[in-house]
C-alpha cells in the first residue's frame, strides 16, 4: 500500500467520529447545524470561520460545546469591545525582576506569561468588527494561524480554528477589509423559527426534569483532529472539480460584474475554497472531493447576505449526483408526515401505498446505482439494502397486524 493510501486511510477510519460529535453537538443546539459544520470545516481546512447574526442565537455556546468534545481542547472566547489592548488578550501573567546595575542602582525587567488567546485551540471572537484598532494587527496574526508578535518576534500558538461573529459586516470602505477577506468560511446564522423555539422550550425542561448534567456521547483527540488537518491535504481535487468551480465564478461574474468582482479578483480565497471543499469530503469520510461537496460552497462565495439566494441557485444543479438523487429517495420514504410513517402510525389505508412507495423506492435506487461509480456506488448499495431490508421489516409488521385481526 502506498503511502499516501495508508494516511487517507487513517483519516476515512477517524471520520466516523468527526461525524458523531457533529450529530451530538447538533441535538443538543438546536437548529445550529451551519455553525457545527462550519466550524469543523475550519478545525480540519484550518480556515477562519464567521457568522453574521444577532445576539442570543447560540453562536458562543455552540462553538463551545464542539470545543469540550476535543478532548484537551482549550476554548478562548472574548466580547471584542471590552478587549483594550493586546496584553489583555494574549498575556496570561507578568512578573517584575530586579537586578543589581553597574551604577549602584537597580534595573528591573518584566517578564509575560502568555495565555488567554495565545494558549486557545479554537478562538471565539465575538463583535470582531468592533475590536480596539491597537489589537487589530493580532487579530489578523491569529486568523492567519501564523503565529502572534510579541515582544519583537512571533510565537507560535496552538491555535487550530479561528471563529469570529458579529451583527453586522465591516465597512465596506474601512480598514478591516483585510481581515474580512480572511473569514474563508461564512455563514449567515437566523433566530430560531417558531417550530424551533418550541423544540428548544421541551430540550430545556427535558434537562431541567432529569437534572442530569450533558455528557458527551462523542469526543474527538487533539491527536486525532491534528491527523484529519494532516490528511485533509491528501484528499483528492480532480480537473472536473476545478473546471467546475471556476465555471461557477464565470456565472456569478457574469450574472453581476459589480457584486462579484470582488470573487474573481482574490486568488487566495480561490485556492482556500478546495482546502474546504477537501475537508468536508473528509468529515463525510471521502478520499476525494465529489459533485456533492460543491454544496459547502454556499459558505465561501459571497460578501454580503444579499448575494447568498444567488449563490445558492447557482450551486444546487452542480451537486445533484447518483447519490444525492438516491439519498433524497430514501428521504422522501422516510418523511415524517409520509406514507410509511402514517402506515406504521396504524393508518391501514396508506398500508399498501407504503408497499407501492417501498418497491418504487427500491427500483429507482437500482438505476441510480447503475449510473453511480466508486464510492457513490457502494453507497447507494447500502443505502438499497437498508430499503430493501425495511421494506422486509415493514411487512412482516403489516402481516402480523393483519393476523391478529
């Protein structure tokens, strides 16, 4: 086995739990699912994530959960506006040495500990765009991953993944435009819909009448995460995917030269885009970036809110694959408010329309896996033998109902 085989191997076998950690932390913050994945994408791509939105939507607290789940993970958030100078967020202690001089007199030296930012693995910044113009520069140091300046040189930190927020962009005109260009990943994050705070009133009182502290059910390594930010660089980008991603610049250029421009013209984020694109290939447990990838690209493409409806229509044909044909298939049959759920609900009319939807299911699958090629392929015979077997359960249920009638 080549090397690079047995190291994307390594990666794809640690997946599993990338992927677990999301679900769990997503349970427990509700309708927060872009900033979990968001902010993996940034722990793997090693890019700066930002969310635009209000205050009390749980961005802090959602960053945090993910932080307690990396198992030695240090967490650093900070309110931007009450941060007055760059001591303040980097220096954890300093101390006064005195010593004797040749004069007779003293001399005294300070020495500083560092901390605070300087000592995180994930970084919350919060309001960013209202941050002290003096601590600016170290904003930017830490977004790069570079490292910070301090006392006349740069320190290395062990900072993994820069988040910042706010509710509002920078100007457009200021100086934080460099900074802005930097928040590679950015997701517009909205309150809470009415089925939402419902859902969010019933998982509090759930905790309150159990009185049972959360427990992660899934944790990852700093190890393991500094392995997936190892591997993700070997994760494959083929000529296809390139082609079409720079098609979809042209697009957006054409369809409005003035709004995006700005996309066009910025090489750096263009190459960022597929070290995001190959860590969200990773997370799902792939060893090359697929047409379903392009979806996370709704999170890279645009500089102000208004532009996302467009980029997101750009972008939906481009990621319709074999596979997220057949995974919308087993959707579908597994609705809710569907067929099969009314069926097994006791509903004995959706009974043999259930059947019908189950065989129907199967057979498009089918197709679907005749179109489909390597990993797509095999996952869409899991995903038809999970029908198939379902179908099997659902109708032994169906007799023995019918039996005891």
């Amino acid at each position: 086995m080549k090397k690079n085989d047995e190291i994307l191997e390594l990666g794809v076998s640690i997946a599993p739990k990338a992927s677990a950690l999301m679900a769990d932390v997503a349970v427990r913050n509700i309708g927060r699912e872009t900033i979990v994945r968001a902010t993996m994408l940034a722990l793997i791509s090693g890019r700066p994530a930002f969310f635009l939105g209000s205050p009390g939507i749980n961005k802090t607290g959602t960053v945090q959960d993910i932080a307690r789940q990396v198992d030695g993970a240090v967490f650093y958030d900070a309110l931007m506006p009450t941060i007055v100078s760059v001591e303040q967020l980097l220096v954890e202690s300093t101390s006064i040495e005195e010593s004797p001089a040749s004069n007779g007199g003293k001399s005294i030296r300070t020495s500083d500990t560092l901390g605070r930012a300087a000592n995180a693995h994930i970084i919350f910044a919060d309001e960013i765009w209202k941050a002290e113009p003096r601590v600016l520069q170290t904003i930017l140091d830490l977004a790069k991953g570079d490292g910070v300046r301090h006392e006349g040189r740069m320190v290395k930190t062990p900072l993994l993944a820069f988040v910042a927020a706010s509710n509002e962009l920078p100007d457009s005109e200021g100086n934080l435009q460099a900074l802005w260009s930097r928040m590679t990943i950015r997701a517009e994050v909205k309150s809470l819909d009415r089925s939402g705070k419902k859902n969010l009133v019933a998982a509090r009182m759930s905790r309150m009448q159990t009185g049972k502290s959360v427990v992660p059910s899934a944790t990852l390594t700093l190890a393991e995460v500094e392995t997936l930010r190892e591997v993700r660089s070997f994760v494959e980008v083929s000529d296809e995917i390139v082609e079409i991603v720079l098609d979809l610049y042209q697009q957006l250029l054409d369809g409005d030269n003035a709004g995006f421009a700005w996309l066009w013209s910025d090489d750096r984020r263009f190459g960022r885009v597929f070290d995001v694109l190959q860590a969200n290939a990773l997370l799902d447990g792939r060893v090359r970036v697929s047409k379903q990838d392009l979806r996370v690209l709704e999170l890279l493409l645009w500089d102000t809110p208004e532009q996302i409806p467009t980029v997101k229509a750009k972008i939906a044909p481009l990621c319709r694959t074999p596979l997220s044909d057949a995974q919308e298939m087993y959707d579908i049959l597994q609705a809710p408010a569907g067929t099969v759920a009314e069926a097994r609900a006791g509903d004995l009319n959706k009974l043999t329309p259930a059947v019908v939807q189950f065989e129907e299911t199967e057979k498009e699958l089918g197709r679907l896996q005749g179109e489909a090629s390597g990993d797509e392929k095999k996952q869409i015979v899991d995903l038809l033998a999970r029908v198939s077997k379902e179908k099997m359960d659902f109708v032994t249920v169906v007799l023995n109902a019918r039996r005891s009638k």
